[in-house]
C-alpha cells in the first residue's frame, strides 16, 4: 500500500527522471527538425546548382552537428535508470518496451555511423544526389527514431495489445499494430515531431535575425528566414492541429488528466474553453486534496464541448464525476475501481499461492482466467487501483497541469504570429529595417523549447499517481533502492547534464559567431 | 571478393580522411562525445547503474517472483 513506500525515495526517483529527461529532450527537438530544414536547403541546392545554398547548408549543418554530438546518447541514461530505478516497472511491461526500445537503438546506430558521416564526410567525395539522400535519410531515420520511444510512452499513457503473464509476472505482447498505431503514439508523434519542426526552425530564424542585425552574411540569412518561415508556419499550424487531436485523445483515455488540464471539478455541457485563467485555493476539499477555482478567467463558452465530442451540449465530465462516478456517463466511482483492482489482485495472490504448493490445476485454471477478455477488461484493466488509498489520489496536480497546458497553447499561438510576421516582413522586403521584429525573433529562441518541456511536463504529471496508466502507480514501479544513492546520482546527472549544455551553447555561439566558412 | 575488399578499402578511406581533415568544432565535440561516453558506460552504468533485478536475483524465475511479491503484497 501507499503508506509502506518510502515517498522520499519515489519523490527522488521521479526527480531524477524528470531531471533526465528534461535535459535529453533540449538537445532532441532540434536534431528532428534542423535535420528536416537542412535536407529542403539542400535540395534546392542540389536543384538550382546555386553555391549559395550550398554554402547556408554547410552552415546549419555545423549547427546540426554540434547539436546531434553533444545530445547523442543522452537518452540511453533513462535506459539506465529503468534497470535500475524502476526495475519492477521494467520487469512488469516485458517485452512491450524491449522492441520498440530494440528497433529505436538498431535504426540509431546505422544511422549515426552511416548516413551522419556521408553527411559531414561526404561532400565533394559521394555525387550530389547520393549526399543529397543521405541528408534526407538522417531526417527520416531520426524522426523514426523518436517514433519509437513515443510509441513506448504511449503505452505507458494508454496500455493496449498485450496480456499480463502471471508466471512471469510480465506483460506480453499480443498485438504490434494495437500497439504501433494506438491512438494516444499517432497523436503524439505527429504533436512531437512537428513541435520539433517548430523549435528547429525558431531556432534558424533567430540566429538568422542575429546576422541581420549585426548587419552580416544578409543573404544567407534572408534566404534561412524564407525556409525557416514557412516551414515554421506549416509546422506551428500542424502543431495547434495536432495538439487539438492529442486533447482529444487524452480526454477519452486519460479524462482525469484532460480534466485537470482546464481545471474542470464540475463537469457540464456547453462546457467553455479556458483561453486564460489564474487559480486560487476555493478552502474546499475533495479528501485531502485542495479545489482549485478561478480567480480570474476568460473563457469561449461551448468550446470545450465541441472540442471533445463536436456537440456544444455534450455533456464533459469533470474530477468529481471521475471521483464519484457518474452512472448516466458511464463512469465508475474510483470506490468501485478500487474493488476491481483489488478482486485481480487478489486471483494474482491465488495464483501465486496455488503455484507455490504445486497445485497444478488451480494454477492452470488460474491462468486461464487471465487469458479472459472479460477479466481483463473488467478487472485486470483496474490492476493499479488496488494500490490505491484514497479516491483522491488519482488526482495529479491541478495546478501544474493547467498552467503547463495553457501556457504551451498561449506560446503555441504566438509561433503562428511570429513566423507569419517572418513571411510578411521577408515578402515585403522591409525584414532588416524591422529591428524590433529581429529583436523579437531572436529572443524567442528559449520559447519552442519551455512550450516543448511544458508539453512533456503535463504528459507525465497529468499522469499521476499512474507509471502505466490504471495498471501500476509510481510507488508500484520503483526499485526498492536506499534514497540516499538516488540522489547523489540525480546530482552526479545534474552536474553532467549542466556540462554538456554549456559547452553545446560555447561551442555554437562561437560556430555562430565565426559564421559560414565555406 | 576484389571488390569486396576495393569497397571496404574506400569506406576506410572515407572515414579515415573524414576524421583526419575534421574541423576544430569538430574535433572538440568528438572529444566530448568520447568523455560522456566514457562517464556514462564506463563510471555511471558500472558504479551506480546496476540493474536492480539481475544484481540481486540470478535467475529470471527468482526475478519474477520478487516482481510478484512487489505487486500483490
């Protein structure tokens, strides 16, 4: 139960996962997107013969490079840190991590050590096409690459395609394509992705506005803004399209989490959609857990009905119909859940008694139970909420869920204008006049990346108290470790982490500084 | 098997001369990449990245039953 799990130790495990990831994910959207930015620069190269573009190629793909070194292989210390610090977590998904994890590492090193180096090795060595293929293959290969580790995290928020395997303890894989094309990884990849796209071409047009003010390199850096303004145009729509989809999605499979996101405890029709609200205490209390209430909000009334079932009077659930069920929606309380969960444990710990004094037949039969569609519908989907206390601990944090949401939509919005301003101005001829503008573009380059980490930040805390959402809780999945050595390794990242991006942001300030060489 | 042994004579060459004729900024993030590499296989998953389950169990059955525990009790 909740109460026998050291919370320091879950507390410090979460930390330095989130401290992990966190940094590895401000060195992995601007690979998925530069990457993309140099291989169109270079195609029209390749195209119009123009040594120009080849030249702007050359200098983003230095950027690209110092970019991809330093960040390469960050992702494997959260490999790490599964082994070690959610060992029964990793033990319990099986294989359902394993191959997507499996392919992601196979398709990284070939990747890495073939086409990155025809990349950097290659010009003037391969023809033109063949370089020119290799670029777009990096593109490709690390876009795929990031596809795998989101289709692993999908499961995490939306388990689906396996069966639990009580002699091993495991989940097992019954069903890729369940699992490849669950709803919660095609919303997630594309939202992921094209936020990457986003990031990567704020990134170009900053550093290009940088050139324009300083006065330097202005046809290089007015042909960048023309890739990286439209490009970032299309991809800060395909973002705001992608993340109403991903809404969506999360209200259907994660309600709890969507209704934590607009802060929603009653739930209504013609529900409206927060477009900015600031919360405050109410002094109320759903168990042990403050309600949150607006203390001031602008709303668009109907909204957040239509956005979930396309109908402004249907009905959206809010925390306390996930709390207390409602019958005419088809909710269960968390009370009825609990027992659920509780009666699947319950035929595990059978099965595991039966098993341990050789009673073949009760284990056969037991087994067979959990092969049961009903059973695993009705019960073992509810498997995490035997360790649950207390209703209310299926509530993540209200407040950091909808500021992160709300604040990553408010940005979201901004990229539109500031990218659209890009083509404008550039069309117009007037981009170099317009120093306000550069000003604005090139301190807006931290911006994709806060609104990429507040994505991150609502998926994983909207989540909560959940590892697997339903099935295991945190406290269920972390190893039984001494805190003590999780937090000198949460410094030890810490340290190592905060090194490796100073000297990514030194070695590409100075690489930006010297300017294209070539 | 001539040109087998033609081919990887010029892939060698490719990374050989790729490496030789590296920029500065290239040369200074290999040297990074080699040092991370260095800390997280050779320090981090050595010293404080054991995994948890193979350190304290030997065989997958006693892993599993250990996982089992932790889930029902």
């Amino acid at each position: 139960m909740i109460e026998n799990v050291d919370l320091t130790l879950v507390d410090w495990s979460r930390a330095q996962f989130a401290l992990t990831a966190i940094y590895h994910w401000l060195f992995v959207p601007l690979t998925l997107g530069l990457s993309f930015i140099i291989a169109i620069m270079e195609t029209i190269y390749v195209r119009t013969g123009r040594e120009e573009w080849k030249k702007i190629t050359r200098f983003w793909m230095t950027l690209f490079g110092i970019n991809f070194a330093i960040g390469v292989a960050t992702g494997i210390i959260l490999e790490f840190e599964f082994g070690t610090n959610w060992s029964n977590y990793s033990w319990f998904v099986g294989d359902i991590f394993g191959a997507p994890l499996a392919i992601e590492g196979i398709l990284a090193f070939f990747l890495e050590s073939t086409f990155v180096a025809v990349m950097f090795f290659g010009w003037n060595k391969v023809g033109k096409k063949f370089h020119l293929t290799s670029t777009w293959l990096v593109a490709i290969g690390a876009n795929l690459s990031a596809l795998w580790i989101l289709v692993a995290n999908s499961w995490m928020q939306n388990p689906v395609g396996m069966v639990f395997n009580p002699e091993t303890a495991r989940n097992e894989m019954v069903n890729f394509w369940a699992i490849l094309f669950n709803q919660v990884a095609v919303d997630k990849f594309l939202h992921t992705i094209s936020s990457g796209f986003l990031l990567a071409s704020m990134f170009v047009l900053g550093i290009s506005s940088w050139f324009l003010l300083k006065k330097r390199e202005e046809l290089m850096a007015k042909r960048s803004i023309l890739v990286a303004g439209i490009f970032g145009l299309i991809s800060s729509l395909t973002v705001a399209y992608t993340g109403d989809g991903s809404a969506r999605t999360v209200s259907k499979v994660q309600p709890v989490k969507f209704a934590s996101m607009e802060a929603l405890y009653e739930g209504k029709t013609n529900a409206g959609l927060i477009t900015f609200g600031v919360l405050k205490d109410t002094g109320r209390k759903i168990g042990e857990k403050s309600v949150k209430e607006f203390a001031f909000k602008i709303e668009i009334p109907g909204l957040l009905s239509v956005l979930t079932s396309g109908d402004r009077d249907a009905y959206v659930p809010g925390i306390t119909d996930h709390i207390s069920g409602n019958a005419k929606m088809g909710i269960l309380p968390v009370s009825e859940k609990i027992q659920k969960g509780t009666f699947a444990k319950e035929v595990l710990t059978d099965f595991t008694r039966a098993r341990m004094v050789n009673d073949t037949q009760q284990v056969h039969n037991i087994k067979s139970v959990f092969n049961d569609k009903d059973f695993q519908k009705n019960y073992f989907k509810y498997f995490g909420y035997a360790s649950i206390e207390r209703p209310e601990d299926i509530i993540p944090s209200v407040t950091i869920s909808f500021y992160s949401f709300h604040l990553m939509v408010v940005l979201g919005f901004l990229f539109i204008l500031i990218f659209a301003l890009a083509i404008h101005l550039l069309f117009k001829g007037t981009i170099s006049e317009n120093r306000w503008f550069l000003r604005i573009a090139l301190l807006s380059i931290p911006l994709p990346y806060i609104a990429s980490e507040l994505g991150w930040i609502l998926t994983e805390v909207g989540r909560q108290p959940w590892i697997i959402q339903d099935t295991m809780t945190v406290s269920k999945g972390v190893s039984q470790l001494n805190s003590g050595s999780v937090i000198v390794t949460f410094i030890l990242f810490a340290t190592l982490f905060t090194i490796l991006l100073i000297s990514e942001i030194s070695i590409m300030t100075k690489q930006i500084k010297i300017g294209p060489k070539h | 098997m001539k040109n087998l042994f033609h081919l990887l004579k010029r892939l060698f060459h490719f990374y050989y001369d790729g490496f030789r004729n590296m920029s500065l900024w290239g040369r200074k993030v290999w040297i990074i990449i080699l040092v991370k590499l260095f800390i997280m296989f050779a320090i981090l998953k050595i010293f404080f990245f054991q995994d948890f389950l193979k350190k304290h169990y030997d065989t997958d059955k006693q892993r599993s039953e250990y996982v089992m525990d932790q889930l029902i009790n």
